[in-house]
C-alpha cells in the first residue's frame, strides 16, 4: 500500500503568480499563528458591533460577493455556495453554522491539512458565513482520526479569545466527529451533532430549513469556507482572476500514486492534470489509469489523461468530476481488477448500515468483483453486475451507495479488458501485489453490526 | 393534486407487506426490499396505497400528497 505522504511540499501549479492563495504561508510543520495569519491576510471585515441595519445590510452584501465570486462547495458537490447561504439566511429561525471537516474519504486530506496547517482561515471563514446568514453559533468539526488537526483548532480558538467572547460573535465551538465515510454527509453530521450516531437521515426536512436543533443550519466544506475568508478580503473579482468562467478560482487537490511527492497541491481550476503531476515532481512509474474523485467517482485510462484538464467541462464526457478534489493515479503495474474490488469492499464496509439497498447490494457488488479477481465468476458475471448496480443505485437515505456504483461501474467500463482477462484465467501477477489504492486495512468504521441492533 | 408512494429505506425492514398489498405498485427485491412506481397514483390506487402505508409494521411506506400551489411552489406532505 501506498502511504500517502505528509503533504508538505506544496507549490503553486503551472505559471500563475497568483497562486498559493489558501496555501499562502503555510509551513512544514505546526499551523500559523494567529499573528502570522493576520500579517499575511490582513484583519477580517466584519460588521459586528455596527448598527442592527448595518449589520443586515453587510450580511446581504456579504453573499452578494460570495456570488458574484461564483464560489461552489468544495465537498464534492460543487453546490453554488451562494445559493446555499440564502436559503439559510432566508429560513424561518435563527441560523447555526456548522463547518466541515470531516474527512472519511482516505483518497482525501486537503481538509485536515487546512484546519492542521491554516485553522484561522477557516475559522474566518466560518465567522463570515455566520455573519451572512444571521447565525448565533458556530461549530467547527474536526475528524477524530487527525488528532493534530483538532489540536492546531483548539490552539488556534484558544488565541482568539478574546475576539470570540466578545458580545457580537457567535458562540464557537470545536466538535471532534468520527473519521468513518459517511459521517460527513450533512444529515449524518447534524445527526451526530445532535446527540445521535453520525449517520445520514431521511429528507425532508433539508438542514438548511431544519438541521441541528431544528434550526436552519448552513454546512459548508472547511476549504470552502477558506475561500469564503478570502473573498470577504479581496473580493469577487480578485477570486475570479483564476479558473474557468464557470468555475472561478483556485481549489485543493490531493494527488496521490507513483508521483515523487504525493499530497495537497492547490491548483487553478481547469488546470491541466499534467501540470499537476509536474507540481508533484513527476510520476515515478508509467500510469494506467486515473481515480478522479475518490472512491465514489470514475476512472480514466491512462490512454487519455494525456491533455486532460481539471475542468467541470473537460471531465463530463469521461463520466468524472474532481469530487473534493481527489486525483489518484494508479501504475501500470497494479491490477485494476484487485483494486477495484478493494475499493468497493471498502466502500461496502463503509455503509452506515441503515438501508437494505445499501447494506445487500453493496455488498454483494464487492463479492462478485472478489469473484472475477479470482477467476471464480461464471459466464453471467456482467449481467450480475449490472442488474446489482441498478438495484443498489439511488435506493438509500444517502448518496454513499450511488457513488460506490459510479465507481465500480466506471471500473467496468474503464477496464473492461482487463475483467475479462480475469474472468477467463483468473488472478494475474498483479493482484498478488499488496494493493495500491490508498484505504486503511480496516475499515473505519466501529458500526458495522447489522442494522437492526441498533434499535431497540 | 397527486399522491405518490415513497418509502423511508432508514426505516424500511423488508417484511414485505406493501407489495402484498400494493402489487401494482410495488414489487420485492432480491433481499425482499420495496421496488417502488413512484409516478402518481390515479384513483382507488390512493386508497390501497394508503392501506398498504398503513400496514406497514415500520411505517416506512409513505403515501406523499402533492399540491400546486399558487406560488408554483410544489408542497409535499406525508399523508
């Protein structure tokens, strides 16, 4: 297995002198300080303390900008981050701001770098969103499996005192939530928040109209509200100097596979995968394919990552999106088949163990891919295969099920040689290897007992 | 106005009542969970299906009224 490196050796992608802008400052170990924060950012506009129209008339302008800049959510939806402060701003109640840092995703550590490296930002961040939306209080959420990252939050919270116990900010909070794949979906996270297990619920209600407390609750990514920190600083123009039209600005990659320095790289959106890999020192080994978005994207062959660019637009006819910005390269030396049977082990282990769809199907997907890495299947895998996929597919509370089967069946497709090849003679040289794809040996999640034990 | 039938998967057990009750609807997976036509109902298909929601040991089949509003504004309501 792969270990994915502490990414600290990050530089600016390709030939934008604008570039670090999250990243700007950051250093090889321990998190900037609030005073070093400060003098490279500048202090943060807020209008707490003016007049109650003041203050309304700054939150509006607030998502304003935020809109104006184009930002969308860098959890993996892209949601129109603008859209998203509305609704809230909008509901009936008083608001709550949750910030997310939950990280299940393993393919995934641009989050905890960000709240271990450069927790003002998103603290910033997060204040300005509660600003926008009228909320009271904020909590940051930190992954329990990155301790680091939750004691650079609470260092960073400690400095800022003062500030954050003064009569106009809202009441912060740091939560520690556990590190299993679906506990940063935004129910489960309002769920667990809430005194619940950190597993998704059933909607209607939307947390934006009721979430924690039944208040209307804002979840924004940590790195989403970074941006936020920034923009409330610059401005919308400033963040639309980099990236594409339809996707503005810069945004966190973690690339990891046979690259020399695998890790957190920013990039300008719609830059080149290319150029990404030359960031990273260059690839160690020849690529056979690419995982975009983590283990509930799809994959591209090795064929075509040549010319392609992070872009909305570039990665549409392959099926793929950047997800929360997860670029995994596998080496030609590795066995797709193995590894894509891994991954959907994996990611039925990850269930949260509520629905039955979920729970059987996935289940099942992950046997029959184990089946045809072993050249145990018959000669009606695939028809197994599909009819799983689209009995599993769109039949859970969550999404978590829908992103698996976009991965395995993006695999099929992707590797349909190489499935055959296996179906027909069995386990190749490569499926002995130990696997590449980075996944921790056991699942991490401690809820895998069925799921009628968890009720009374 | 139109009804449609949902079920909550969170809540849903598979003991299969909504497809005995609600076959034209409904059939059963391979593990015996719902497969649901979830186009609207059209008329005595809303009184079986409100039984059917009913019989469910869970109360996990969800019989969804759906209203027009004014607004444009399409209103959902468990029913």
């Amino acid at each position: 297995m792969t270990e994915v490196q502490r990414p600290r050796e990050r530089a600016a992608v390709e030939s934008a002198p604008a570039l670090p802008r999250l990243l700007s400052g950051i250093r090889a170990h321990g998190a900037l300080t609030l005073e070093e924060h400060l003098a490279l950012h500048g202090p943060l506009p807020t209008g707490h303390g003016a007049r109650r129209r003041q203050q309304r008339e700054h939150a509006a302008m607030l998502i304003d900008e935020i809109e104006l800049s184009g930002l969308t959510g860098r959890g993996g939806a892209s949601f129109p981050t603008a859209t998203k402060l509305r609704a809230v701003a909008g509901a009936r109640g008083r608001a709550i701001v949750i910030a997310n840092g939950a990280e299940g995703e393993p393919a995934s550590l641009k989050d905890r770098t960000l709240l271990e490296a450069l927790p003002h930002l998103v603290i910033d961040g997060g204040l300005i969103a509660a600003e926008a939306v009228g909320a009271d209080e904020l909590i940051l959420c930190a992954c329990a499996t990155a301790p680091t990252s939750v004691e650079a939050m609470e260092q960073a919270l400690a400095e800022r005192e003062r500030e954050l116990t003064g009569g106009h900010a809202p009441k912060v909070s740091l939560a520690t939530v556990p590190g299993h794949y679906v506990a940063g979906q935004e129910t489960a996270l309002v769920n667990y928040l809430g005194g619940g297990p950190a597993k998704p619920t059933f909607t209607p209600p939307m947390p934006f109209e009721q979430g924690l407390r039944r208040r209307p609750t804002l979840i924004n990514n940590a790195e989403t509200l970074a941006h936020i920190a920034l923009i409330a600083r610059q401005g919308a123009s400033w963040f639309r100097q980099l990236g594409t039209s339809s996707q503005p600005g810069s945004t966190l990659v973690t690339l990891s596979g046979p690259v020399a320095h695998p890790g957190v790289y920013e990039i300008e959106n719609g830059a080149s995968l290319s150029s990404l890999i030359d960031a990273s020192g260059g690839t160690t080994a020849r690529v056979r394919a690419a995982l975009l978005g983590g283990y509930a994207g799809a994959w591209i062959s090795g064929g075509h990552l040549q010319g392609v660019a992070l872009s909305k637009e570039h990665l549409a006819p392959h099926g793929a999106t950047l997800g929360a910005g997860i670029v995994l390269l596998l080496s030609e030396s590795a066995c797709p088949v193995a590894e894509t049977a891994r991954a959907a082990r994996w990611m039925a282990g990850q269930s949260a163990q509520q629905c039955g769809p979920c729970i059987h199907g996935l289940d099942a997907l992950a046997g029959t891919l184990e089946e045809i890495a072993l050249g145990r299947a018959d000669a009606r895998v695939t028809q197994r295969l599909e009819r799983l996929a689209s009995l599993t597919s769109r039949r859970g509370a969550c999404a978590h099920p829908d992103g698996a089967v976009n991965m395995i069946s993006s695999a099929l497709e992707v590797f349909a040689t190489e499935f055959a090849d296996h179906a027909r003679h069995g386990a190749c040289e490569g499926c002995a290897r130990a696997g590449e794809l980075p996944l921790p040996l056991r699942p991490l999640s401690d809820e895998s007992s069925g799921k009628k034990g968890a009720r009374a | 106005m139109s009804h449609r039938v949902e079920v909550n998967p969170i809540t849903c057990e598979a003991h299969g009542m909504c497809a005995e009750l609600l076959p034209e609807r409904i059939t059963l997976d391979e593990w015996g969970y719902p497969l649901i036509d979830d186009t609207p109902l059209h008329g005595s298909q809303v009184e079986h299906a409100i039984r059917a929601a009913r019989a469910c040991p869970t109360f996990a089949l969800l019989v969804k009224k759906e209203r027009t509003e004014r607004s444009g504004r399409v209103r959902v309501r468990s029913g």
